[in-house]
C-alpha cells in the first residue's frame, strides 16, 4: 500500500465517521445543536451529508490509481481544496469549540498531507508495506 492510498484512507474513514454518517444519519435537532444552525428540516443537513459522499466515492477512486503506481492529479487537488478550504473555515469559526477547532486541524493535517503529495508524486507512490 502506498502512502497516498493510506492518507486517503485516513481522509475517507474520517470524513465518513465524522462529517457524512452524521449529517446523513442524527435527527435534525441533534444536528442543530452540534452545528448552531436551525433549518425548517432536515433536508439541507442531508444534501449536505450526500455532498459529502459523493467526495468520499471521489477520493475512492483515487485508491486504485496510486496502487497502481500512477499518481491521481484530480482526486489530490480535490481533496486539497476540500480539505483546506474545510479546515479554514472551521478554524475561523471556531469560536472556542473543541470540536470545530479538532475537526479544523484533521482537516487541515490532511490538507497539508496531500499539498506534500502533491509536491513529490514519487514519494507519495512509495509503498507503505
């Protein structure tokens, strides 16, 4: 396995964990309270729990490419602006929540984890074991 099929491993089993699971899953009140955002219903935490999966499908397919020893340019940027743009925001909101701030650094450590991908191909191809 190479590092970057382990990083987006990492990237897929925490966003379905913590960001799809979630917004797809817990009732809406519960979903108020973590967010501090109110809805009419639940549909937008939904499509937004669906947006989310549909980024995960996207970094999936970017597994079989670096296995295969040919680095996947569109999934590394594209969790590259998912990520950064992910962890900027939470940091900014944050405002003293634990969560937001934990989320905000995963987030942004993946960021960052793909940018050196992105930076050295090779090196991200290497295998792990």
């Amino acid at each position: 396995m190479s590092w970057l099929s382990l990083l987006l491993i990492i990237k897929i089993g925490v966003t379905i964990l913590f960001v799809a699971a979630p917004f797809l899953l817990l009732p809406k009140q519960k979903l108020e309270a973590l967010t501090k955002i109110t809805a009419p219903n639940s549909v937008f935490f939904r499509l937004y729990g669906v947006a989310v999966t549909a980024l995960v499908v996207g970094y999936a397919f970017g597994i079989p490419s670096a296995e295969a020893g040919v680095f996947p340019h569109g999934v590394v940027w594209m969790g590259i602006v998912s990520n950064s743009g992910a962890s900027v925001l939470l940091l900014t909101y944050a405002r003293g929540d634990k969560q937001n701030r934990a989320l905000g650094i995963i987030f942004g450590l993946i960021a960052l984890g793909l940018i050196a991908a992105m930076i050295s191909p090779v090196g991200a191809l290497q295998k792990v074991w």
